[in-house]
C-alpha cells in the first residue's frame, strides 16, 4: 500500500555512546503535536530514515537530549545515539514523502553491478540519500582513515615478521611502540622549530585529540570499526562525483555499469591517499584518480585483443590531433599531414589504425535475407554466420580424401616394377621429396651413365603404361 504523509524533515548531528558521528534526518509529524511520535522509542519495522542537508530541528531545541533507538529494518545498524551536536538551518519547511510500507521479500541491495536500467536507476537514486561532506568533516573523516592505514601497515609488517597472522594483543603493542618512536620524532621536530601549516593542519590542531596515549585491545577493536565506517562516510558522500565523471567515457566499449565501478575503486584509492592537510577537498583529490581507473580500465577490458596502455595513449592521441587539423583545414587530413602533427611516420600511424580495428568473431549472424526466407548455412532463418559467408582457400576435405587414395594407387602402380625402376621413376618425377632430378644426377647415384638411367627410365614407363596395371589411375583423370 502507498500512502503519502505531510511531515516535517530534521537534519541532526548526533554522537552515539561509542563516539561515532553520523547525521540523519528526523521524520517529525505534523506542526504542533511536539514530536512525541518517535522520541524514545524504537522506529516501527519499514520506516525510513531520510539523509538531506534541508532544515531545521523544530519543535527540538539544539541542547535538547535525543534517545532514538533503530529497527533492523533501517539502513543504520541498531545503535543507541544521544546528544544532538549540532543544526545548520534557520527555515522550517513541510515535505511530502512518499512511503511504501511493502518491503521486498529478501531485501536484497541493488549494487551496480547488476545489469538493466532499473538497478542503475535504483543505485542513481540511493546515491541522493548520502550527504556531501563539509570540508571540516573531511578532515575528520580523513583523519580515522588515516589512523586505520598506519595500523594496517603496522599490521602487515608485523605479520611478516612473524610469518603468521598476529594476535590483537600483538598488533596493540606494536602500535603502541610505533606511537612512542613517533612522539619522540615529534618532540625534535618542535625543538628544532613548527613549520607552517596549512588550512587543514589549523583545522586539525583545533580539534581534540582522537586516542589516548595507551592503546587497549578493546579501544584498537573500536577504532578499526569506526575508521572503517569512516572510510565508507567519505566513499558514499562522493558516489555523485564517480557517476558524473563516468558519464564522459561510455560508449567506449564498457558498460555504464562497469565505468561506475571502476570509479568507485578510483575514489576508493583516493580516499586511502587523501591527505587533507594539504587544504584541498576530496573531490578536487579524486577526480584524477576516477579518470584513471575508467581509462586503465577501457584499455584493459574494452577489447577482445587487449592493446597496451601507450597504445590507447597514442590511439587518444591521434583523434585529438585529427579533430584539431579537421577544425583547422576544413577538410579530414591526410596520413602524411596527420602523421608530420604527431611525429610519427606514416608506417607507424597506418600500424596503430590498424591495430585499433575492433574484433568480429566469426560466429557473429549475418542477415543475407528477408524475413521469412528460407534457412541460410547457419540454419538460423534467412542467416549465416561471418564464417559461413567467407571462402575457405585451403583444400576441401574431399580433395585431401582423393589425394591420399591417388598416392595409395600410384604406390601399388609401382610396385608391379623391379626395384631399380621404382627409384629411378621416384628420383625422375620427385616423388619421394618433390624435387625432380636430371638423368645425369640419377646416373650419378647409380654409378652408371645418363644414357642407362634414360634406358631404364623409358623400360619402366613402357610397363606402366599398359591397361591391365593402370586402369585404376583412369578414373582420376575422368574425375577431373
């Protein structure tokens, strides 16, 4: 069933008991009942919790203390938040939002992955439930990202060393001494003299300290999820940025599908390199890192017959260069005038146009008729495969059958010879290697005179000629 509700949009900053900060939106009844609706309790099954940058926190009051407990059918996992931190809007506005109260049977995610038009349209519209970050908020983010990766590498080395998986105890106090040699390091710096920071390092300097001096199994535990969730914050707020860039590469050979998920482990990449305190935001850092994973991965996917990346660089390069002559010349320019602009001979432009040529399979139907008309080679209805229409110039399997049956006959023919003749007729007419030898060459072999050789040659061929020895070879000639 579908009903639409007037309801009021909240857009809270809230802190749950495990310090984790995560925005959402309240959905408050109608003005004037005070909002008593969802206050303390648990959200029935199916509701939804909206993220928008809208509004406003009326009827709540900043400081008022917020207990809100959600149901396992919300996309946040269950946690128990409190504290409102803070508001942004000065505005009260009325919303309409539609909700389905029906739920699919599976509630199963539709990723990117999955094919057709309605997936994509799915995962176009879950991106509008991700904010965009604030730049103060990158940094935040920024700075559990980092926290986990110096960890993770920490992690490895140790793993390494001991050629087996460490336990959390072991990973927690190589942690902590990393973070005793790094104070250390710290106070030389500051004796020697603080260089300039930057926007980000002022930012970053301002707010508290994020750990303790000491790390616990417990606190190491906490912190692995929280700069996880972390990561996922910064990696879903900048989802647009992915669908934006993607939509300048298609129709080179991978799907939308595919060009989304390659920037997204563009942006992926990104957001573990990010360093804020060099005062940029994320989407100025990952935009380059999203153009270079979707044309790594055009070069690398996009064809049956897989070109190199310099190719595809020389191959870019070269369109560039003929739109450019085109716009100047008036006209399409000439391979020697293309090939004087990028610097190449004409051999080398002519190789790459041909190695750029896209592969066709053989298998591929081919319509050779009108609809209805009567089955082609391919048996598919008027259609034939490229390979059915292209002329075999090696030989059929029937003249390869005749030719083996032909040297089978001339074999027996030969045999009815003494042995001397059946050598002689070989080297004569190259049958053995298929190089014909002169009389003198055979009389050579023989140690007798070309004179001998011709005898014998012309006694062997008077004998196979008669009817009764080659009547067999007769039917080749008729066949022909």
């Amino acid at each position: 069933m579908r009903t639409a509700t007037v309801i009021w949009e909240a857009r809270i900053r809230v802190e749950s008991r495990e310090g984790e900060i995560i925005e959402i939106e309240r959905r408050l009844p109608p003005w004037g009942t005070g909002g008593e609706g969802v206050e303390g309790k648990e959200l029935p099954s199916g509701s939804i919790v909206v993220v928008s940058r809208a509004t406003t926190v009326s009827p709540f009051a900043p400081t008022t203390p917020l207990h809100l407990r959600t149901s396992p059918q919300n996309t946040l996992s269950s946690p128990l938040f409190s504290t409102i931190d803070r508001t942004n809007s000065k505005t009260n506005r009325k919303t309409v939002i539609t909700h389905l109260d029906t739920t699919t049977s599976n509630n199963k995610k539709v990723t990117v992955s999955e094919t057709g038009d309605a997936s994509i349209r799915t995962y176009l519209k879950s991106m509008a439930t991700h904010e965009l970050l604030r730049a103060s908020e990158e940094i935040v983010l920024a700075r559990q990202i980092r926290i986990l990766l110096q960890w993770e590498e920490i992690r490895e080395g140790l793993e390494s060393n001991l050629e087996r998986p460490p336990s959390y105890l072991e990973w927690c106090n190589a942690i902590n001494e990393s973070r005793a040699k790094e104070k250390e390091f710290e106070s030389e710096e500051s004796a020697i003299g603080a260089p300039q920071t930057s926007t980000g390092n002022q930012v970053a300097e301002a707010s508290p300290p994020l750990l303790p001096d000491v790390i616990d199994v417990p606190l190491l535990k906490k912190q692995v999820r929280k700069s996880k969730k972390a990561k996922r914050a910064m990696i879903e707020s900048n989802l647009r940025l992915v669908v934006s860039i993607a939509k300048r590469y298609q129709h080179r050979g991978l799907s939308f599908q595919d060009l989304c998920q390659e920037g997204t482990l563009g942006l992926m990449k990104a957001t573990e390199k990010f360093d804020p305190d060099k005062g940029f935001r994320l989407s100025t850092y990952a935009t380059w890192w999203i153009k270079q994973s979707i044309m790594r991965a055009i070069a690398d996917q996009s064809r049956t017959i897989r070109l190199p990346v310099h190719v595809h660089d020389q191959l870019n390069a070269i369109k560039k260069t003929t739109r450019e002559l085109s716009n100047t010349l008036g006209r399409t320019p000439t391979d020697d005038e293309l090939a004087t602009a990028m610097g190449l001979t004409v051999d080398k432009l002519r190789f790459l146009a041909s190695a750029s040529k896209p592969a066709i399979s053989f298998e591929a139907p081919k319509n050779v008729g009108r609809k209805g008309s009567s089955a082609g080679l391919g048996g598919n209805g008027g259609e034939v495969t490229l390979l059915d229409s292209i002329k075999d110039v090696g030989p059929s399997p029937n003249d390869l059958t005749e030719s083996a049956m032909l040297k089978d006959d001339v074999e027996k023919l030969l045999c009815t010879l003494s042995e001397r003749e059946q050598q002689v007729v070989k080297m004569r007419f190259g049958l053995d290697d298929g190089k014909a030898k002169t009389l003198e060459e055979i009389g050579n072999v023989f140690s007798v005179t070309r004179e001998r050789i011709r005898q014998i040659e012309a006694r062997a061929l008077h004998k196979l000629r008669q009817p009764y020895r080659n009547h067999k070879l007769k039917e080749y000639l008729e066949t022909e």
